[in-house]
C-alpha cells in the first residue's frame, strides 16, 4: 500500500484503556480546519490583506515590506486598510508609533486600524526622561532611511492605484519623515492634505512641531504652531511643554511669558515633565519649589493666597457653543432647541439639579430604586437657600422617570405635581440624554450657576475635545457634589479657590501637578525675589 494511502486512512492511535490520544484539543482542532478551508478559497486581494494584518499583528515589519514587494511585482491590489496598516508598521518600525499589543492596551474598540495611529505621541529628549511604558520587542532590520524609502514607496503606490488616501494615511507618513529627521518635508503635507480636501488633526503635525522644537529651530516651530491654530486645532499640554523648552533654551523671554499666560489659559493640570522644562524658565531671581495647599487655597510653604478663577465670558461661550453643536447633533433638534429658548427666555436659572443622580444616590441595595421623596428633599432644600429674587432651581428629568415605575405611586404623583406647580421641572422627551440638558443649561446660565451631581462627567469632557480644559475649568468652579446626612440632603459647594495654574498680583506663578494617586497634590511654585 502506498505510504499516503497508509496514513490517510490510518486512526489515531489508541491507549489501553481504548481512549484515543491527540496532542491537539478538538476545538483547535476544528478551528485550524475552518481556517484552512476559508483561507483556500479567497481570493488574492483578500489573502493578502489577512497577511498583512497578521503582519501589523505581530508587529513582524520584515514580513510586512515583504508582502508589499509581493504585491507590487505579481500586480495584486492592495486595499485601503492592507495600505493604512503597512504605513501604521513603517512607523513602528520608525518608533513613532505604538506597536498593535500596546495599542490593545489602550483601546476598546473593535479594530486597531478604527483609530489607526491615534493621538499625538510625545517622544522625550532623551529615554530615561519619561514614564511611558516599554514597548514590545519589534521584529525590524531596516535602518530609519530604508523605512522612509519604504513609507513613500508605500504611498506612492497607493496614490497611483487610485486608493483614497485619508487623514490617517497622512499622519503615518509624517511621522516617519520625522523620524528621518526632515520635519521640512512632513510640514510640506500640509499643502497637499488641502489640495485633497483633507484636514490635518493635531496628531497628524504634533511630531512634526516637536521635531522643529528639539532641534531648535524657532522659526519652522511657530510657523507649525499657526498651521494647527488656523486649523482650529487647540494645543495640548505637550505641544506647549515642548515650545516651552525650545524658547527656554533659546532665551526667548518674550515667547516664554506669551506661553506661560497661554499655558495658564488651557492645561488645567501639568505633568511631571512640564515641572522640569518650568523649571528652566524659573532660574535667576525666582525662588521656585514644591508646596502643597490647605482647604482656603494658602499655600503651606509661602503663605500665599490662591484666588478663584472662572471662565472668561468668551471661554464659556466656546464651551457652550461646544456643548450645543454636540448636543444637536445628538438630539432631536426641535426638542433641544426649545429647550435652550426656554432656559435663556426664563433664565438666569442658577441651580440647575441632576434628578437621576440624585434620585439614585445610595440606592445600590435590594429594595433600592428611583427615589423621589429623596429627590424632593434636595428640591426644597435648594429652593430654601436661595436667595429673594433668584429664579427657582431647575430639575432635569428623562420624561419616562416622570410616567413609569415608582412616577406612578400616588405619592410620587404628588411630588411631580409640586414640582410642576413650583416650575422646578423641565423633562426631556423619548429618545433623548437628559445630561445634554442640564449640562448646556448649567454652562449657558453664566458665572453664578452651580450644577448639582455626583457624576464626574468624564463621558463630556472626551466628547467635547479639543478644548476639555476649558469644561475642566468650569467644572471646578461650579459642580456641587452632596450626600445625604440622616436623610438629609448635604451640599459640598467648590473651594474657595481654584485648582489651576494661577498667575497672582505680586508675579508668582503656582502650576497644580497630576496626580493620580493621590487626591491631595503637590504644586510648583515660582517666586520673584524681592531684593
């Protein structure tokens, strides 16, 4: 018998016991022959697209640019995902970009490629400066300039197959120029993004400022710096930290205090590594140091008073405007915008109330549940304190909490009745988010307003990028948490001052430091010596 026919009908061999012995599991098993029976019959395109992303997976560059050259020399397309992932591994390759195992880390989406080289890295001066992760072992023999050539080979290609090129495509490419060190070249995109109808994001040319900023040259940096800002892209704390150092270094006292006051406008906290480059601009006749700050905002090590430090009028209808074109794109137009009538027409409204967190408060037990008398409380509550003349507080509630459940007990009727009778009441409509409301009434209503909720909001702040310092800044000096103490309601207004960076009359400079840790936290302090 032929040895193949010997062994295709062969069965797996059996142990005394008569179980049959198989090194491997039947669900692999059966996996293994699903893949290979699918795989069979794809077509090129397709098989090549599954390679390169098995590629990109296990960050093997090597076979990437092998699959690539495959492709260009037996004429098989390539699609626009196959092209965005082999330019997503020349910037690994590169170093500019984090390795698909380290991405999984930081996303929850449902593809890597969804949000394919996001965010703005922010690559230190020198590797021990900073506290970024290690990163995975890359499989990579190229040096930075047969990357390069490959990214733009790779570009290039996609260009004339007439694939769309995106945002994305872009930014992977500029950040490998980059990293050849021609940031000349990686600004020159901008003009052909445009050309393509495309808009740069702040991650798409952030590399490129650094890149300008570490090699000191001022000029290419500022002119960088005014291509995101006509962009309307807004600075985050890195872009500022590293035009910060350049003009440090360079002695352009001029600049710095531009940055400074710019700084202090939008980075609500500061890193570690700003302390150090603040450090750099704080030398000669500055006494400089740590301090932390008691509950009246004085500082323990230099006895100064910090102040409260709202949103300019200006800031807070930019972050109104934000909120608003967020919210209508969410909502049904004519429901949010009678609202936003009706609170500015009856306004201004200084309390505004979040009825669910409120109503829920505390109720994470068997029996617990919407609780309206608990509710109710906090209404009268507020309506008490407030002052004669002020308009009463404003409840906001979705409106089936209004028709279901515990809204149908002859006491909670009642509840809502009062409530309606006080015109403390306004209920958003089927389909819609009640935070939307509260949150735009809260903002819209101006410097005297307070919001009370338990909820950090954090679902905002990244919706409403890029200006989140600005909702962090607001929400610092207007978000009134509470608990209730024996059944009754507890108000814990803001501080007397502010948790940002703070400029104050005699020329000190206090900058907050992140901490995640630790609730109370550490300041960096600059003060003028008086001689």
């Amino acid at each position: 018998m032929d040895p193949s026919e010997a062994a295709a009908g062969a069965k797996r061999p059996c142990e005394a016991d008569g179980q049959f012995v198989d090194n491997e599991p039947y669900n692999e098993r059966k996996k293994h022959k699903r893949d290979r029976n699918v795989n069979k019959f794809l077509p090129p395109v397709k098989q090549m697209k599954l390679d390169i992303e098995k590629a990109s997976g296990e960050n093997d560059v090597t076979a990437g640019f092998a699959l690539f050259n495959k492709a260009v020399e037996e004429g098989i397309s390539l699609l626009a995902p196959s092209y965005n992932t082999l330019l997503h591994l020349c910037g690994v390759a590169a170093g500019v970009t984090e390795p698909r195992q380290l991405r999984r880390k930081h996303h929850t989406g449902n593809s890597v490629l969804k949000d394919l080289c996001e965010g703005a890295l922010d690559l230190p001066e020198k590797a021990e400066e900073t506290q970024i992760p290690e990163l995975p072992t890359v499989t990579c023999k190229f040096t930075q300039a047969e990357v390069y050539a490959t990214a733009k080979a790779i570009f290039a290609h996609m260009k004339e197959s007439r694939v769309a090129v995106t945002e994305a495509s872009y930014t992977a490419l500029a950040r490998v120029i980059c990293a050849n060190d021609e940031p000349d070249k990686a600004l020159g995109l901008v003009t052909e993004m445009k050309e393509a109808g495309l808009t740069p994001r702040l991650r798409t040319f952030a590399l490129t400022l650094q890149k300008f900023c570490l090699l000191g040259r001022l000029e290419e940096a500022r002119a960088m710096e005014q291509i995101l800002v006509q962009n309307g892209l807004q600075l985050t704390e890195a872009e500022y930290r590293n035009l910060l150092s350049a003009n440090a270094k360079a002695g352009e006292k001029a600049a710095v205090d531009d940055l400074l006051q710019r700084i202090r406008l939008n980075v609500p906290f500061v890193s570690e590594e700003t302390v150090a480059v603040l450090q750099q601009c704080f030398t000669d006749g500055w006494q400089v140091g740590r301090t932390r700050v008691d509950d009246e905002g004085v500082s323990q090590k230099t006895g100064d008073q910090l102040a409260s430090v709202d949103l300019t009028e200006e800031q807070r209808e930019r972050l109104a405007s934000g909120i608003k074109k967020l919210a209508m794109e969410r909502e049904k137009k004519d429901n949010f915008e009678k609202f936003t009538t009706w609170s500015e027409d009856n306004g201004p409204i200084t309390t505004f109330v979040d009825g669910a967190n409120v109503a829920l408060y505390g109720q994470n037990f068997q029996d617990g549940g919407f609780n309206f008398v608990q509710l109710d409380k906090m209404m009268r509550h507020v309506a008490a304190e407030q002052s004669e003349g002020q308009k009463p507080p404003l409840l906001v509630l979705h409106v089936v909490r209004t028709l279901k459940g515990p809204a149908n007990e002859q006491r909670n009727k009642q509840i809502i009745k009062k409530w309606q009778e006080n015109n403390w009441l306004w209920t958003t409509p089927g389909g819609s988010n009640d935070d939307w409301y509260w949150l735009y009434g809260a903002v819209k209503a101006g410097e005297g307003s307070f919001l009370i909720t338990n909820d950090e909001m954090r679902d905002h702040i990244f919706q409403m990028l890029p200006e989140p310092e600005l909702f962090y800044r607001w929400k610092d000096r207007h978000q009134v948490r509470f608990r209730y103490d024996r059944g009754q309601p507890v108000c814990m207004y803001p501080l007397p001052y502010s948790q940002c960076v703070q400029h104050l009359a005699d020329g000190s400079w206090y900058f907050p430091i992140k901490n995640e840790q630790d609730e109370e936290f550490d300041w960096f302090y600059a003060k003028p010596i008086v001689k």
